[in-house]
C-alpha cells in the first residue's frame, strides 16, 4: 500500500510541475508573439505614415507648376499622418528599435529650407520622407526579423 501511495504522489507531482511548465511557457510565447504583433503594428502605421505624407507632398508640388492637385481627402490624410509620426517619435523606442526611433527623431528635427520655392520646399520634404521610409523599412524586417 505504501508502494501504491508513493506511486500516485509522486505521478501527482510529476503532473503538478509538467502543467506549471507548460503554463509558464505558453504564457513567455503569447506575451511574445503579442509584442511582435504591437510592433508590426507600430511599424504599419508608420510606414502608411510615411507613404501618405509622401503622396501629399508630390500632389502639392505637382499642383504648384498646374499639373494637377491634392484633394482634400489627401490633406486630411497628410494631417493625420503627421499626428501618427509625431506620436511615433514621441513614444520613440519604446516599440519600435532605437534605429527607427533615431531615424524618425531625425526626421522631425531635420532643417526644412521654406526660404526656397514652395515646389523646392515639398519635393525636399518628399525625399525626406522616402528616405526615412527606405530606412524604417529595413529596420522593420531587421526588427521583426522578416525575411523578405
């Protein structure tokens, strides 16, 4: 009876601890694969940031020498995009890698020329968004270790 005893708790415990192991691991695994998803996410939002700034800023200067114009649904889009990027900035590496954060951080503090023409003044900003575009890109993949 002893043998029976000792059998059964020590099964008991066997259990006991393979369940606690189990759920400590799933739990490290969602609260990763949660982080991974809130940094996608970030980074989402930063490139369509990025890519609506940069559509408004061709629209504009298009529409300056009259080959066309901006609609207002761009505008708006361009006023949002700006928010998401200030506050992207703002939260800085808290989500995203020190290298994103340096870049968009760059891209606030960078010196704009309005001394130039407005033309010259929006296709400066355009290349300044598609190079901070180009560089958040690949530290995206870098960061959430994609591979294409």
């Amino acid at each position: 009876m002893p043998t029976a005893i000792y059998t059964l708790l020590s099964s008991l415990l066997v259990a006991i601890v393979t369940a606690i192991v189990t759920v400590r691991l799933s739990l490290g695994r969602f609260r990763t694969e949660r982080w991974w998803e809130r940094k996608a996410d970030a980074y989402s939002r930063i490139v369509g940031a990025l890519s609506d700034s940069i559509r408004f800023c061709d629209a504009e200067a298009k529409n300056f020498i009259g080959e066309g114009a901006a609609s207002p649904e761009l505008g708006q889009r361009y006023s949002d995009a700006w928010h998401k990027l200030e506050r992207a900035t703002a939260i800085g590496a808290y989500i995203i890698s020190d290298d994103a954060a340096s870049t968009l951080d760059r891209l606030a503090r960078r010196e704009k020329n309005p001394g130039t023409d407005h033309y010259s003044f929006l296709m400066g900003e355009s290349k300044a968004y598609s190079a901070a575009l180009t560089e958040i890109r690949r530290e995206a993949k870098r960061d959430l270790q994609v591979e294409r």
